[in-house]
C-alpha cells in the first residue's frame, strides 16, 4: 500500500511540476502578440511575435520618449491563461530597461510590464522561453 502511495504521490509531483515549467518546445510565433498602449492594448498583426531562435521570439515597436512608460504584455489574442504573460515580481520584474532581462508570469492578469524609452525610435522587444521561466527584454533596434 505504501509503496502505492508514493507512486502516486510521485506522479502528482511531476505533473504539477511539469507543467509550471517553461521549455522552447512550444512555438507561440502562431499565436503571441505584444499588447500594450501603443496598440490600444489589441492584438494587431504588426506586434505579433516572430520566431528568432528555438525558444526566442521578437518583435518591433516604434515608440516616443515623451518621458512617460508605455505598459505592455505578452499575449494571445484571447488573453488566454497560459499566454497572458506580464511580470512576475512587481519589485524586480514590473520596470524593462534596455537589455536587463525580467522575469514573467504567462498567468498574469494585471501585471503589466512598464518600459521607458531613453530616445525616440525602434525598439525590439522579446520573449525567451529557453529557460525555466519565461524572461523580457527590449534592445534598441538598428
């Protein structure tokens, strides 16, 4: 009986377990989108993500340095849990600078990145799914 148990505690383990885990495998260039402000919080084909590396995707948005931060998300078109994905710690993820990565929550509900630009231009924002949990981050487009 007890040897049961632990079977069955050992799978109920590693099936919470894997699904709190984050891998390249799952491909979001078919579904994610960059959401914020600047798009009305919509999900418009400009801002859907492309796919750079197995696990890396990218996309660009122009944006004014009016000296105010521009809110953002990574999302479906549906909000979906599992694809609404914001900050994970309001303390260290919630404010994106120029190439610090932050970590994210893809089972965010109002937890919106905050990104302001130093300069008027292109930005590339990204979304890295390559390690346990899934990170952000903006670098100034050439």
């Amino acid at each position: 009986m007890n040897k049961k148990l632990t079977t069955l505690a050992m799978v109920s383990v590693l099936t919470i377990t894997a699904g709190c885990a984050t891998s390249g495998s799952r491909d979001y260039s078919d579904s994610l989108y960059l959401r914020g402000q600047f798009a009305w919080w919509d999900a418009l084909p400009e801002y859907k993500v492309n796919k750079v590396d197995s696990g890396l995707y990218r996309t660009e948005v122009e944006l004014k340095a009016d000296g105010q931060p521009y809110e953002f998300k990574f999302g479906d078109a549906n909000w979906s849990t599992g694809t609404n994905c914001g900050y994970l710690s309001e303390k260290e993820d919630k404010v994106v600078t120029l190439d610090k990565p932050v970590n994210a929550n893809c089972s965010a509900v109002f937890e919106n990145f905050r990104f302001t630009p130093p300069e008027n231009g292109v930005y590339g924002f990204y979304f890295d799914t390559r390690g346990e949990v899934p990170q952000v981050y903006i670098k100034k487009a050439n």
